[in-house]
C-alpha cells in the first residue's frame, strides 16, 4: 500500500530542515517558525504547477494533484523549489502541458520566503505594504504579524489578486489585496513601516521610497550584474531616500514594469570587474537619494 503523505508533517519536516541551515533564520524570528507551521501552504499552492527544474527535453514539467498527489505535497513542502503558476501572464495554462515560456507568477521557495520575512523583521504596531501578491502565502504568514487593517498587498494580475484574496478570507485573513501596479506603491495607506516586494526590480521605484515612513525597512529582490539578483535590505529616510545593502543571492521574476534589461552603468552599479566579490568579501552599499540610484562595493576588512 502507498504510504500517507500528512501535509501536517511534512510541514514540519520542512520547518525543521529550515532551522537546520547555517543561515536558517527561525532562531532569530520564533513567530516566524510559528506562521509557518500554522499557514497551510497547500492551500495557496494551485492544484497543477510547473517544477522550476527543466527536464532532459528542456521543458518545464507539470505536477497535477489530481493524478500525483503524493509527489504535489512533497513538491509544495520542498524547502528549496519554487513552484511555477503562471507562465506568459497566463496565455499558457498547466492544461496545455510542459512549457519553456517565461515564468511570470510562482509560489515562491520556503527558504526564500523565510529569509525575506527575517530581513523584513515586522512587528505588530508596523504598517506593512507587500508587492506581488502571487499565491497569497507569503500575504498569510505576514498577516501572522501585522493586523488585517494595517497590511496591503498588491498583485498586478487580476485573476491572481482575486484568486489569493479568496483563499486568504477561506482563512479567515483579511489583510487588503488590491489590483493594481506594485510599481506606485499604494498611496491610500501610507506611511509604511515595512515594505516588501516578492518580484525583483533593476531600479527602486521612487514611490516606496516617498511612501516609506522614516526608518521603514524596504525588502526587495534587487537586479545585479553578477548573474543573479539578490536580496537588498534597505532603511528608508523617510524624505524620499534610503541607504541599505545586498544580504543574498537570491532569483525571482521581474516586477512587470522592468522586465527589460538595461544598461547596469544607468542603474548606479560601478564599472563592471571580471569577478564580482561575493557577499562575504565586500560590502554592496545601495544609496537612493535626490531620484538617483547608486552602488558602491566596498572590500570587507581581512
Ligand atoms: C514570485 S511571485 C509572488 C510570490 C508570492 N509572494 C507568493 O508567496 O506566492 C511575483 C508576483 O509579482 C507580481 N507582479 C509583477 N509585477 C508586479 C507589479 N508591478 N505590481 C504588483 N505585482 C506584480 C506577479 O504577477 C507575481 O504574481
């Protein structure tokens, strides 16, 4: 007989594999642990998703819960995958089968999202503005933190924003999830304390900055030439500038405004080396002020 699959304790599972990275963060967070155990991330993740890993073929394969239901939780439950689910802004369904299109909506890996909400580091007196809705999970474990009234999630598909919307209230979460463009912020609720993005961007959108209250921690997959993005970690000034570094690497889709690739020179970064040092071996200093974009590496003391 085939073994039960409990997403209870795969859950824990993968909590606990979490906790044992060098740079797990739950130690530091223990709310942080608790959301993720009490947030059912089955429940946000669509019953068919593409793997994020391409098979011999080059295709991106489907995991549909109706035929492998076993191989779908472990999947949502796999501390270092995220899942695909949406490609082409949804001209392409799970339906139409394995895909190499452009991925454009995913529920991101646990392990990412765990790092970013350790970064972000909210409280339950913040005002919080999330951008890229996506599944909704993420929106769940923050609403873990932040009361309903003072959290506003933006995603700028509709069918998602509706989609993750329903599944939260299904919760009984009822943080605000609007449709509309991340880009601009959400003006009707600021100042923020916390401000997270769960796309990526080449170039930090002006209106996070002027909507940050001083202090306000901003979170955001930040677009660099080193091959990858990573993790930026910024503390707003709360006049419209911001001073932070780059913590991780880390991969995530772009926000839709910013897709296109641009000269790394009009972006701040300084003059491209052969090797870029990791994180370990140099600081990377994001300075935003006056609208302008800057990054400077500075060498880590030996
Ligand atoms: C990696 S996914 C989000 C993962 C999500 N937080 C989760 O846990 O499921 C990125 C999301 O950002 C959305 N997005 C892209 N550009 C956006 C924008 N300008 N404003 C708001 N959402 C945007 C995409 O549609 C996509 O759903």
């Amino acid at each position: 007989m085939a073994s039960r699959v409990d997403p209870q304790e795969l859950r824990a599972q993968c909590a606990a594999e979490l906790d044992s990275r060098p740079t797990g963060h739950f130690h530091e967070r223990p709310w942080l642990r608790e959301a993720f155990l009490a947030v059912p991330r089955e429940h946000f993740v669509p019953d068919q998703v593409w793997w994020p890993h391409p098979g011999a073929d080059g295709l991106h394969p489907v995991i549909d819960r109706a035929v492998r239901p076993r191989s779908w939780l472990r999947a949502v439950y796999t501390a270092q995958a995220s899942l695909i689910t949406q490609v082409a802004d949804g001209r392409v369904q799970p339906q139409d089968g394995p895909t190499k299109e452009a991925f454009t909506s995913a529920a991101s890996c646990p392990a990412v999202v765990v790092d970013m909400l350790h970064y972000l580091d909210p409280h339950p007196g913040d005002r919080a503005l999330e951008i890229g809705t996506g599944t909704g999970y993420s929106t769940a474990l923050l609403a873990q933190r932040i009361p309903p009234q003072h959290l506003v999630s933006v995603e700028i598909d509709e069918h998602l924003a509706d989609l993750a919307r329903n599944k939260l209230a299904h919760l009984g979460l009822r943080p605000t999830v609007v449709c509309a463009d991340g880009e601009r912020g959400y003006p009707g609720r600021a100042p923020y304390t916390r401000i997270i993005s769960t796309a990526a961007v080449r170039r930090i959108p002006q209106a996070w900055l002027d909507q940050a209250a001083p202090g306000a921690v901003i979170i955001t997959p930040f677009n660099g030439p080193f091959g990858h993005d990573a993790l930026l970690r910024l503390v707003a000034d709360g006049n419209g500038g911001a001073q932070g570094r780059l913590v991780t690497g880390v991969a995530f889709m772009k926000v839709r405004g910013q897709r296109e690739e641009r000269p790394y020179s009009e972006l701040g970064w300084p003059t491209a080396t052969d090797t870029w040092p990791t994180y370990a071996d140099a600081d990377y200093r994001v300075t935003l002020r006056d609208g302008q974009q800057s990054i400077q590496i500075v060498p880590s003391p030996t």
